[in-house]
C-alpha cells in the first residue's frame, strides 16, 4: 500500500524583525503570518525565532525586565548563546546551547529574562526560539510552575548509525517520551541530521504541524529543496513526511491537538474572552502576580 505524505500548506520565509527589549531580535512567524492567525497552529499560539545573530561584548546584560504572563506556558529553545530566567514563583536558571525552558505562566507569574551574566560579557553567536503554547480553558489559572530541560537529560533517538539524533523535547518518537510534561497533546523535537541522512514522522492528520528549519537544507518527501530560517506549515491531509538533509541540518518539529476553544489576546495575556483580560490586568495591577524586583 503506498504511503499517503502529508501536504505542504506554504513555506514562509522569516518576516522582518523586530526587537523584544533590548536582546533579541526576533521573526515573528506566528500568529503574525495570516496563513497561520491565532488558530492555524494550535495549540502553539506563537513562534519567536531569534535567528543567528553576533552579540557584541556587554558588561551590563540586555534583554526583557520584569513583566507578566497569564494562561499559557513559554518554551524557550537554545541553539547558541546562553539566557538567566528569574521569576516571581522563585524559579530561577540559565538555558545554555541545547537545553529548555518550560515555563507554566498559569494563573499568573511576573518574569525576565536577559543574556546570561558571563555570556554577555565575553558575546558570540546567539540563536533561539521561544514558544507560546496555549492552555485549555480549564488549565488556564494553574499554578506555575517551572520545568528545566537539559540537553544531556533529553530522550535521544539515534539514526542510521549516529549520522543523524531527534532530541524529544515533549511528545514520544519511535517508543521514547519526552521529558516536558504539557496540558494537551503536543510533540516537540530538535532533529539533527548530517548531509544525505533522513528522518521520517507521522502525526494525526487534526493535529496542527510545523517546522522551522534552524540551519542547513533541507527537502520534505522528494520536493524542492528548502534553506534555513524558513517555517513549513502541513496541511491536514497526510500524517508522515520524511526529511531530508541535503546540508547538515537542525530541525524543530512542532505538531499538536489543537484547542478548540476562543482566543482573546492582549500583551502578555492569553485567556478565552476579553472580560478575562480585563480581569488579568485588574490582578496584575492589584499584585496577585506577586514581585519579582527588576
């Protein structure tokens, strides 16, 4: 029986960028690209890609200060560089080359973030991706949490003879599980292939499904090659594709149930009607998100 490949939807070239505080430089894929909106890759409401970029030498480190976050968590990916996350739930970390940081903002947490201290001073490449992933009406005022992901920790299946690795960040692949816990159904993934080795992937054909293509060239089920920096958005017809690195290559896949609930967005806020936006700014303002000193 021959197999039926997932359709390609669009491949979006990096949007222009802009600046989110004074240390990251970030595309916006989505829900900035009209093809996707708020909805075409639920449950991932956002996708920031801090693409690779020269940091020059600072002693006093940039980045985002204080601010708050309420109904959804954030997934933040390092590839170069080295980022210190403090919040007011009193966690604290540094997310160096290759690990994660999944923050559950929930009911309600302040947070910053700024290039790690000795990173900042001696500068280099600098290269990550931060997720939004939404919560369920029924999770969206859950208690923070904070779960911190180290490279040497992941679950890692190796391919044809470790010519290529897929690092599982949350989901399962070929029998192994991801060490992120999530509140619906989500599979995260760095793929690591070396020029000419393959990886083959199949999803249910509801579940919305991306990937951006971190560095290197790439082609999807025999198509036209396709270069770094570029998001791929599936459509729903399909589950398996197969990647092929044609240069050595990083992938992240991303592919999730998604929420069937509304969207009502504003800032830093990601709730399900805009009575609760209100309702986040009211506790914001009234401290219920605790303090977290800038």
């Amino acid at each position: 029986m021959s197999i039926k490949y997932k359709n390609i939807d669009a491949i979006l070239p990096p949007p222009a960028p802009h600046m989110v505080g004074d240390g990251f430089r970030v595309h916006n894929f989505f829900p900035s690209y009209s093809k996707i909106g708020m909805q075409g890759m639920s449950p991932f409401f956002l996708m920031d890609y801090n693409s690779k970029v020269i940091i020059p030498p600072s002693d006093i480190p940039k980045g985002v200060g204080v601010h708050p976050h309420r109904g959804f968590e954030t997934v933040t990916i390092a590839y170069h560089g080295k980022v210190a996350h403090n919040d007011s739930a009193g966690n604290s970390g540094v997310i160096g080359e290759g690990d994660v940081q999944w923050m559950t903002a929930g009911a309600g947490v302040l947070h910053k973030e700024y290039h790690e201290k000795e990173f900042s001073k001696k500068g280099g490449p600098f290269q990550m991706v931060q997720l939004w992933v939404n919560l369920p009406a029924k999770h969206k005022m859950t208690s923070p949490k904070y779960q911190g992901i180290e490279n040497k920790s992941m679950s890692k299946y190796q391919i044809d003879n470790k010519k290529g690795v897929v690092e599982i960040i949350a989901g399962s692949y070929k029998g192994l599980n991801g060490s992120a816990t999530s509140f619906t159904p989500v599979n995260l993934f760095n793929v690591k292939l070396t020029a000419g080795t393959s990886a083959d992937f199949s999803f249910k054909e509801s579940f919305n499904t991306g990937l951006l293509i971190i560095e290197g060239e790439i082609k999807i089920n025999d198509l036209k090659s396709m270069e770094e920096d570029n998001f791929v958005l599936f459509g729903h017809e399909g589950e398996t594709f197969i990647i092929e690195a044609l240069k050595d290559s990083i992938v992240l896949v991303l592919s999730g149930e998604p929420i069937n609930e509304p969207v009502a967005s504003y800032g830093p806020f990601l709730m399900n009607t805009q009575a609760e936006i209100q309702e986040a700014f009211d506790d914001y303002y009234s401290g219920k998100f605790g303090y977290l000193d800038d």
